[in-house]
C-alpha cells in the first residue's frame, strides 16, 4: 500500500514494484480509464462520485487477486489512517499480510515536483495541484506509524 501526498513519488515507486512482478491498482488511472480527462470528459464537481466509483471497482479486482495469490501494490494517496486500516483489514480477512510504504517528503520538494507535473496533463497529472490545495492535503494528512509502516524519507 502506497501512502504519501500527492507529488511524494507513490506512482514512481509503485512502477517500480511493478516492473518486479506486482500488478499496480491506480485509482487514478482507472478513474481516467473509465471516465476521461477531468473537466474535459466529465465535470470537475463529479471527481469525488467517480472516485468513489473507481475505488470500488478496485476494491473488487483486489479480492480477485488476493484469492488467486496475485502480488498487488495499491496505488493510492490513504491520506486517512482509517482508509489504511480498512484496507488492512481486507487484505488480512483474505489470509495476507500488507506493508505500508509510506513517502515523506519535504513540502519544497511536494511543491517543485507539482509544477513539474503541472505540465502533463494524463491520468496521474489529471488535475493541477495548487497551492492551496497543497497545504490542505499537508493539514489533512494523517501518516502511519507502527510494524505496518515503512517511512521511506
């Protein structure tokens, strides 16, 4: 399980456990996948409800490949220590065990790596990051701790 905010490098290091044999759940690509470019394809105000809707479809693959032994690495922000610890749950209910790869990086390097990727406009740059947008994510995010967390700095 990826945790990080967004421009920590979640997706550079979920490729990367890709390359060894995990098969990547990206909420954003299946969002992009499934529904378009945000605010081109579908209006910006309904990103939460296909948010909502592309998490459960990859809740579901989840399961799948839980049950057939398939090696996953979740692609997603889990801001929130709940989200972590349902996800926990449901890897656990299906008789594995889950790391927590949690990305700390310093704001100024957040910060150059989103105007960076300002730029690209595909599924994991669907949207620009603003300033303020930024430091609520920052406000609002709850890192892990314990066993289960791997804090890569």
């Amino acid at each position: 399980m990826m945790c990080g905010i967004a421009g920590s490098g979640k997706t550079t290091f979920a490729q990367a456990l890709e390359g060894m044999g995990c098969r990547r759940l990206s909420i954003d690509e299946e969002i992009w996948r499934t529904y378009g470019r945000f605010g081109v394809d579908y209006p910006e105000d309904e990103y939460p409800i296909l948010q909502a809707s592309a998490e459960k479809i990859l809740r579901e693959q989840l399961v799948e490949m839980l049950q057939t032994g398939t090696k996953a690495v979740i692609d997603f922000s889990f801001w929130k220590s709940q989200t972590r610890a349902d996800y926990r749950e449901l890897v656990h209910r299906n008789g594995h065990h889950c790391q927590i790869v949690f990305l700390k990086v310093p704001e100024n390097v957040l910060r150059e790596r989103l105007v960076n990727r300002a730029s690209r406009r595909d599924a994991n740059a669907a949207f620009p990051i603003t300033d303020d947008l930024l430091q609520r994510y920052i406000q609002g995010f709850e890192p892990p701790s314990g066993q289960d967390a791997w804090t890569v700095e």
